[in-house]
C-alpha cells in the first residue's frame, strides 16, 4: 500500500472517526476500523520478555536476562539475535508491537530503571539498540523506542522537569534515538512522562517534530508512555501521535473541538493516522492481515532454555580474578552462599516484570552441575526491608493446591465479577479487566503449607479485613502520594505474626479505596536472627574448597517508579561477604545485580563475577561461566563508582521541580577521564574474561580507522573486545567512544581487529546556529580494554 492510499484511507473517514483511533481501545489495544481495513493492534511491554495484553496474572513467557547483561556482551550479533527471539515470543501471543528497547542512558548509578537500558553511552546504546530493532522487525514485529527523552530517573517521574542544555540533548540524550531510528529504522518510539526544559515529553514540538520528523525525516508513529498524556492541543500539536492507554484519555471529544475551533489543524490530525496506519501496515494489521506461525518454541522449551543460558552466560563479567580461581575446578567442593544463591532475582520491577514458567537459582544451577556431594547450601541474611509475594510454595491455592492464590472480585452488591488462580499471589485490578461491572471488593484466599510462627500480610490499596489461625484484623492501606502509579507498581502493605498449622486457610477481604491497583497475600518465614546466620556461612566457608557468596540487590532498589538512594548492598550483605572471606580457602562473590553497587570488600576476595538480572536460566547461567562452560565474555556498559557520591552526575531529586543536568555531556567515563570525579571503581569496558591478552602493531588511518593485533596469551580461548576511544583537543569536549570490534582467539594464537569509528563522533552542536559542526584540532585516539587499561595511543591532526 502507497503513501497515496494511506492517505486516501486517512481522508476516507470523518474527523471525530480520525480522532477515535488516536487513542488506545484498552490497557494494551488499539480500536479496529474494518470499513478502512484496520483491524486490532495488539500492543505488549516487552524489556525482559513480551508478558502480553495482561500486567499481572496474564500467560506463561519466556524471562530473559536484563538489557544492561545484554549488552555487557558488546556485540551487535547478540542484539539482534535477542530482537528475532522476543519477536518470536510476540507473534506466540499475536502481539504487533513490542515496547521497547528502553534506550535511555544511564546518567546515575541511583536510577532505579537503568536495568531495563543498555549503557551510560550513547554510541554503544545506539547500535546495541539498533542491531535489536532489525532483529525484531525483520519478523514483522514493531519495536517502540523509549523514552523520548532526558528521562534517566525515576523520583517524580510524572513532574520532573529535566533541564538540559541544547549541545547534550543532540549529543547525548538523542543520539541513541537516531541512531536506532535511522540505522535500525525502528517503526515506533514512545514519549516519556517527563518534562524536558518545561514542556512535556508529550507536547515536545521541537524534539519531536523539529528534530524526530522533519530533521530526521523519521516516517514511524510516537506514542505516549501510559497515562502521560496531559491535553489535547498542545500534544497533538507537538508531534504526539497516539494516546495510550484508553479508552479514556484527554484527547477524544477534546480533540475534535480543537480541530474545530482551529487551534489543531485537522491535517495534523492527518499526519497522525497516517504515521499510525503506516504502522499497522507494517505488523500485518491493515488490509488482508497476517499469518501467524503456529509452531514456536515454548517458554519452558530445552531450545529456548539453551538460548537464554548461553545469552545471560556471555554477557557476565569477570571484574577481579586474583590467581585464576576462575573457572572453578570441577573437582572443588564449593560451600554456595546467599539469600541470593537460593532465591536469585531474575528481573527488575515494574512494567518489565513477567510470569515466566520457571527460575533457576544459583544454587540450583552449581548443585546440578557438580552434584549434591560438592555443593554446600547455605541461607544468607536478609535482603529486603520489605516483604514479597508469598512463593515457593509457602502458600497454595485451596482448590487445586498449586502454588498461589485464589481471588474473587465481586461488584457493589457482591455479585462475583470472576474467579481467578493467581500463582504469583499477586493479581492486577481495574486495568486487565476484560468482564463487565467495576470491581469494588475482593477476597483473597491462600492455604498455608508450614507450621509454627510466620508472617502474614497484604498488598494493595483498600480496607482490608485478614483471617487466619482464628484470628481476626483490620487496616486500612493507603498510597503514599510519592509516585505515580505506585498504587500498580509499589502498593503499600502490611504483615503482622501468626502461629499456624499447616493446611490452615489464610483468607483477606478488601474493599477497594481506589479503582486499580495491584492487590496479593504474602507470607513468609519469621526471619532468623542475621549473627547466626552469618555463623552457618562461615562455618560452610571453613569447610569447603571455595566459597560463592551470592549478593545483590532486589526489586527494591531496581524498579520502575523508584530510584536508589545508595550504591551499597542492602542489609548485613557486606558483613556476610567478609566473614566468609575471612574462614574460606578462597572466596568468589557473584554479583546479583543489573546496576553498579560498591565492594568494601573488594580486596579481600580473590574473584568477582557481576550477572546482571540473568532471567529464568540464571542459576544455569551462572554455574556455566563460573565453570567455564560458557566464557563470561563481558564488558561493563557502565562506569562503577568507587563510592557514593563519587560520580559526574548523582543527584535524581528534583529540587523545585527541576532536574538540572548541570554535568553536561561529561556522564560516566567522560567525567571521570576529565577529573571532574573521582577514579571509579571499574570503568565503562573493563572485563577480564578467561583470556589474557597482549595488543600490537596498533596503527591509524586517516579515516580513523584503527587496527591493532591482539595475542591470547592466557590459557582459555577467549573473546577479546577491542575498544577505541578518541580525546580531543579542542577545550571542554570529553573523550568518547567511537567504536569497538571483537574476535575470539585460542590460547597462544593472534588477530588482527580492524575498528571503524561511527562518523557521527567527530561533530558537535554548535548552539550558536543551531547545527552541527566538526570537531577541529585532531585529537588521541585510544586503543583500550576500557579506559582504566589503555594499550596503544595514537595521535591524529585530522
């Protein structure tokens, strides 16, 4: 179909018809048009996995590891393996469009969304993401590029006004959208809840339409991110495309009196259907329609679990490894230590959440990789400040005693709206609703499978009722008003002590106070004393040949909607780490984490391993790069502060409103290589791998283009990241960047790596006529394995 049909579909309809498709029909749908042949557009979150047209409670998918794990393996190849896989797992659900890659940069270490994105810098982000797009889109799945833009926090995320200079919006923060726009052709983007220099992200005229539409000459549609949309005119005016979700929202009626009282043209209402028609087009959703396969792997499918070990496994990095105690001898007796060894967290909070059909623990991936006569199992302290979701069994559904929940929503009069298993002890209300009436109470029913003193509790917002071992309470739960959305994404809850016998019945009634939220029971073991339980890690640590501490950080400190206020480990982790290093042979510590945190400790341990958020196939994933079974050939995405504080840009409050970027384009390694912060703890590239390498013959092209020879001179055949960073002279511009290349070399061999820099690095915005302009003066190009190993340096006049 030629731009002159689309068009000619666009004019084919009445205005109030055009307005109508121009926001959401449900929470994750769009409104079918079978007079133009549109049909539905079905739309999923999709960071970690494409969980489906449900928040909570929806069909069993495949988790995959985290974007910043992902993209620690700095390789396009990967990427755009990751994009045709989730692409698989959408046409599974016949799902259009994907939302995501979240493409964001990680301007601090304390943002509590940096999981879900690639890299604090913009190249590296930039084809990571485009090299994702292509994968999926290939299979004509849409991906959506987010978050359109400045959005690299989370604290009042609905107000926030990022004030950012006009050099580092086209520099930094936009080139990642370009580059995945323009080279990946990505179909979709979304627009942020933000605020950008005091307009909104939704209403942003010169982001969206000056640079996205007409600078870019980008064709694709811009969404909303959900419930960001703040008026009609404004937003219609400043390049927003489409409303999500619906069926409500503020343009409808709004927007057709806009049209007709002239303050929105109805050929921008026109350009908006068209960009939106287009992307029905392009999913298979405009016209005949499309096919969808009818046999793909299944989430808890041999192929697919081999996909996502190896994927997780090879984005792991190696960060210390005194003596080569990694790979671990197979013949070791290894004493497995940590809240996080027995329940590894797989992904983040928030919207990239989803219902996988399994997680393997580390515990579980070392145990069946060298059997229960090697491994030693042991609990560590606690991690959380606050209670989950009862799992593993600890509650039971009371009619088919599988691990979960019942619940009944019920209407005004207490009819029953539904019935439903819930097995995360969780379940969504008011935004996945698919039945008539309005929920206004629920009760909540789960059988408990342990005897003694526990926990019990509830989540969500309302009044809430409980029942259990005979006795009664009642509270009110109410939001705290210091998020938007919390009442989805963190609702309050509360746990009082029990005595219980198993195959007692926990029951909770509420009256909901609000119209959606997300509402669960938990339940939980009263929690040992933390003395005692660092006694049983070390006395495990004394009699084994090695020790895997397993530390990390939870959803509570990786989610959307909530920042970081620290880098360090919560709880008396860094206590555990110590004391088991202190009475070990030798101590590996696996970090458990998407996201920078700090390592007191760091010189006491003779190993450090980060994995990421490394999805259902962690524990696997783990046992085979600490093994050596699969090679962690991983490079940090991010710089590592040494302490808190100690970074180019820190700050994620707003003050008066305003989140002011005052660093600049100087984030991460470029503050830190101009002095402008501390030195870190780890730069942006570093990885050890199981190699060891020697670089020569480093020479330059007047192009830039560099090529090196590295030498494997280690013990392991491994993969060797050659990255190129240019400096240069002229005043005030940070090092960048410009380009990396790989190869996988056997002990003792050679390659020669040739790496062509991204063109786009020698420019900068010159301000004064709003354009951009090349960097003058020459400059040093930088052969590394991340700035804190530099290995040749070569000097351009150019």
């Amino acid at each position: 179909m030629t731009t002159d049909d689309l068009t000619a579909l666009v004019k084919s309809l009445d205005l109030p018809a055009k307005v109508r498709l121009l926001t959401g029909a449900s929470a994750f749908t769009l409104h079918p048009a079978p007079g133009i042949g549109l049909g539905e557009l079905r739309f999923s979150d999709g960071p970690t996995g494409v969980r489906g047209l449900k928040f909570s409670g929806g069909r069993v998918v495949s988790l995959f590891p985290n974007a910043t794990l992902l993209a620690s393996t700095w390789d396009a190849d990967v990427l755009h393996e990751v994009g045709a896989l989730l692409a698989e797992e959408a046409m599974a659900q016949e799902i259009h469009v994907v939302l995501g890659p979240t493409i964001n940069l990680h301007r601090s270490a304390l943002g509590g969304r940096l999981f879900e994105a690639y890299s604090e810098d913009p190249l590296l982000t930039g084809k990571l993401a485009a090299a994702y797009v292509r994968g999926m889109q290939e299979k004509g799945i849409a991906a959506c590029l987010k978050h359109l833009v400045a959005n690299e926090s989370e604290t009042d995320r609905n107000t926030v006004d990022s004030v950012v200079d006009e050099a580092t919006l086209h520099e930094l923060y936009l080139l990642p959208f370009e580059i995945a726009a323009l080279d990946g052709d990505a179909w979709s983007m979304m627009a942020a809840y933000n605020d950008v220099n005091g307009v909104a992200a939704t209403e942003q005229d010169h982001v969206i339409n000056s640079i996205v539409k007409d600078s870019w000459g980008w064709p694709g549609l811009v969404m909303s991110d959900w419930f960001a949309t703040k008026t009609a005119a404004a937003a219609a005016n400043g390049g927003l495309d489409l409303v999500m979700p619906g069926p409500d929202g503020p343009w409808g009626d709004a927007l057709v009196a806009a049209v007709r009282s002239g303050a929105v043209s109805e050929a921008v209402v026109d350009d908006h259907l068209s960009r939106l028609l287009l992307l029905a087009q392009r999913v298979g959703a405009l016209g005949a329609g499309r096919s969808w396969p009818s046999s793909l792997p299944l989430p808890d499918s041999p192929v697919r679990g081999a996909q996502l070990t190896r994927l997780a496994a090879s984005g792991m990095t190696v960060l210390t490894n005194e003596a080569d105690v990694l790979p671990l001898e197979r013949s070791s007796r290894v004493a497995v230590i940590g809240r996080h060894a027995v329940e590894t967290i797989d992904m983040g909070g928030g919207s990239a959440q989803v219902n996988p059909p399994y997680q393997v623990s580390v515990a579980n991936g070392l145990t069946s990789l060298l059997g229960d006569g090697q491994t030693i199992v042991v609990d560590g302290v606690e991690v959380r400040t606050k209670p989950v979701p009862a799992r593993d069994g600890f509650l039971v559904d009371p009619v088919t005693g599988a691990d979960g929940i019942r619940v009944t929503l019920l209407d005004a009069g207490g009819a029953v709206l539904e019935e439903r298993f819930c097995p995360r002890s969780t379940t969504m209300v008011g935004m996945d609703d698919d039945f008539p009436g309005t929920v206004a109470s629920a009760r909540l029913e789960g059988r408990v499978t342990v005897t003694g003193s526990v926990e019990l509790g509830v989540l969500g917002v309302g009044d809430w009722t409980v029942s259990a071992a005979g006795r009664d309470e009642s509270y009110s739960l109410v939001a705290s008003g210091n998020g938007f959305g919390e009442e989805v994404l963190t609702p309050p809850l509360r746990t009082s002590r029990f005595s219980v016998s198993s195959g007692d019945v926990f029951t909770a009634t509420v009256a909901l106070t609000y119209h959606m939220g997300l509402f669960g029971l938990i339940g939980f073991n009263t929690p040992r004393d933390t003395v005692d339980v660092i006694d049983d890690a070390v006395r495990a640590a004394a009699d084994a040949d090695v020790a895997v501490v397993v530390v990390g950080l939870t959803e509570e400190q990786e989610t959307e909607s909530v920042d970081k206020s620290t880098l360090r480990l919560p709880g008396a982790q860094d206590a555990l780490v110590e004391a088991v290093a202190g009475a070990a042979r030798r101590t590996v510590v696996v970090v458990n984490a998407a996201t920078p945190v700090l390592m007191p400790w760091l010189s006491r341990v003779d190993a450090v391993l980060w994995a990421g958020l490394p999805g259902q196939e962690g524990g696997h994933a783990v046992a085979a790069a600490l093994l050596g079974d699969i090679e962690p050939a991983g490079r940090l995405v991010t710089t590592f502060p040494a302490a808190d504080g100690a970074a180019p840009a820190w700050s994620v409050t707003p003050v008066d409103g305003k989140l002011p970027y005052t660093e600049g384009t100087f984030i991460g390694y470029r503050g830190h290589h101009a002095g402008r912060a501390p030195a870190p703890a780890f730069w942006l590239g570093h990885g050890l791998g199981y190699g060891k390498w020697e670089y020569s013959d480093a020479s330059l092209r007047d192009d830039g283009t560099v090529t090196a020879t590295v030498t494997n001179v280690g013990a392991h055949r491994s993969r060797e990241v050659v990255q190129v960073y240019f400096r240069p002279v002229e005043p005030d511009e940070p090092v960048r960047l410009v380009g990396w290349a790989a190869a996988t070399v056997d002990p003792g061999e050679s390659a020669r790596v040739t790496v062509s820099p991204d063109p786009r690095l020698w420019r900068k915005w010159d301000t004064g006529t709003a354009s951009w302009t090349r960097l003058s003066g020459g400059g040093t190009f930088l052969v590394a394995r991340g700035l804190g190993d530099i290995r040749a340096t070569l000097v351009s006049t150019v």
